[in-house]
C-alpha cells in the first residue's frame, strides 16, 4: 500500500489498482460520466460546506475540486449526481436534524444544479418529496424525466428537473434472498439506474446498511421501459459479502458507469461502498467484464487488486 503525503493511494503504476479507491468514510458514492470525464461525489451527512465534488479520466485516480452545497439543510447523504442538457443537477436525499431550518418531520428530498460542475451551484431547492431516501435519476424512452427513490418507488420530474409531477408510486419489488441469511432487514433502497443497449438497468441494494457483515448486497434488474416490467438478474446479488472473514463487509449502494476499455470501446464499473473492518465505509470499484448489450454483470468477488481502466488523454491547454 502506497502512501502520498501520508495519503493511501490505489494506482499502482503498474496497471493495477488496490481497492478501495477513496479510503477512509466515503459512503453512497455517485458518479458521473460526461465525455471523457468522471465527476464523484459522497453523503457528507452534517458536514459544511459538503457535498465535496472530485474529478477523474480514469476512476482510479481522483483530485478535489470542491463543494457544492454551503447551505446547512440536516444531514444529507445518498445523492444523485446527474448531467441533464448541458446543466448539472444533484438530487439530495436530507434528513432534518437540528441544522436544518425547520428541525424534525419526515425525510426530504432537494435538488440543487449548476451550469458549470465547478460552480456557482444554487440554493437548495425542496422538491416536495418526503419519506423517501435515494433518489436515483433517469431519462425513460418517453423522454419525461424521473427520480426512482427507496421503495422502490418513483415521481415524475417537469422538463427542467427542479419540481415534480403526479404522485409517487410503487414500480418494482425487488430480489428475496434466502430466509436463511445473515441480513438486517430487507430495506430495498439506493435505486441507480443506467440505459444501455435497448435496456433500462436498475442497480439496488437489499439487506440493511448497517447490520451484520454479510447482510448488505447488491441486486440488478432490467427492463426494455421505465415502466417495467422489472426482470430479476438470475444470479442476484451479483455482489455480496458471504462471510465476514473477508476483507470487505456489507458491500452494497453500488451505482454502474461507463468506463473506457482497453480497445476504447465501453466497460463497465461499479462503484459502491464497501466497509473495510474499522476503516468506515470506503468507496471501491470493481469492472463487470461486460462491454457489450445483454444481461447485467454477474459475480460476488470483490478483489483487492484490480486491473486500471485506460486513461483518457488530458486535453492540451494554451
């Protein structure tokens, strides 16, 4: 393991990659991928200014650029982070603690958007959602724009993505694992989706978040529409901890990106959070091996050592 002026860092330099990629409690990850650039942000909870953004060429490599949100809402954590047009929205999930302006109630659901990823980001927005968490943010084939949310449930958007339409419904129910495994509760939540190939991905996690090691696991379902219906992958979870002598405990909340393969052609990568012991809940990556259409990514393995994704060359300034 590398150190970097005192700082754990994951490439190699040869090739290879040592998970997690950002150590240390970085909980929830999303990302985005716009062009040849991957922006990332975590669930900074109680923390301002938060919200901290990160950019990469190579989802292995990160650097800070800052944060997005000043404004003290509650806590706030499993966000989307999403690129509509040419604006950038984060949909922001808050529980309101005492820093929030009107302490107590059900969880809330805000968005805040940008121009510019680097800013200026506005004031936070309240969609009027409440008691649901984990919005994930999707584009259905009808072109309408939707937040799927812990439940599974989903709500329209309007076109410009900063109010909602109609009511929230229930769309998908999710994987039963067996009765016999070691969970702590089914808590279906942190829906991502991604469209690729004629198919709607639906990435989620059941098992609890914070429960016995082997108890958080991720589960992915497809669909032709953002409608459904929802067809289960037959090796779900496709990732999970299975004892807790492994290294990584309760890896779930992952979230699928297109990543850049060795031909220049698309792969794709999970990021998701993954708990190292005593070292919090860290944000590791792992590729599916899938660079074509069809079904989602199968396996539960989660090395520690990983082949690096191609870097995408740094564009040339004046």
């Amino acid at each position: 393991m590398e150190l970097v002026e005192n700082q754990r860092r994951g490439d190699q330099d040869d090739g290879t990659f040592l998970n997690p990629v950002m150590s240390g409690d970085h909980p929830d990850p999303t990302i985005l991928k716009d062009g040849d650039d991957y922006y990332l942000t975590f669930s900074s909870f109680e923390a301002y200014p938060g919200l901290f953004l990160w950019h990469s060429r190579d989802l292995v490599n990160w650097s800070p650029i800052g944060p997005a949100i000043t404004t003290p809402l509650g806590s706030v954590f499993a966000v989307d982070l999403v690129k509509h047009g040419d604006r950038y929205f984060i949909y922001i999930p808050m529980i309101p603690t005492s820093l929030a302006p009107q302490p107590g109630g059900p969880a809330r659901t805000y968005v805040i958007w940008a121009d510019d990823i680097r800013g200026p980001w506005s004031e936070p927005i309240d969609l009027g959602i409440r008691g649901t968490i984990d919005p994930g943010h999707v584009v259905g084939e009808d072109g309408k724009r939707y937040l799927f949310m812990s439940g599974v449930t989903r709500i329209q958007l309007t076109d410009d993505g900063l109010a909602t339409v109609g009511e929230i419904e229930k769309v998908y129910d999710g994987w039963r694992y067996p009765d016999d495994w070691v969970v702590e509760a089914y808590a279906l939540e942190g829906p991502k989706l991604l469209r690729r190939g004629g198919w709607f991905y639906l990435v989620s996690a059941v098992g609890g978040t914070g429960g016995p090691p082997t108890g958080h696991m991720v589960i992915v379902a497809r669909s032709r529409s953002v409608d459904g219906p929802w067809e289960n992958h037959p090796a779900n979870p496709i990732i999970r901890t299975v004892d807790a002598a492994e290294a990584w405990w309760s890896r779930g909340h992952a979230t699928l990106v297109e990543g850049r393969a060795a031909t220049g052609g698309p792969s794709i990568t999970a990021t998701r959070t993954a708990t190292a012991h005593s070292a919090g809940r860290c944000c590791s990556s792992r590729s599916s091996g899938r660079r074509t259409g069809g079904r989602a990514p199968s396996g539960a393995t989660s090395p520690r050592r990983c082949r690096c994704p191609p870097r995408a060359p740094v564009p040339r300034t004046a």
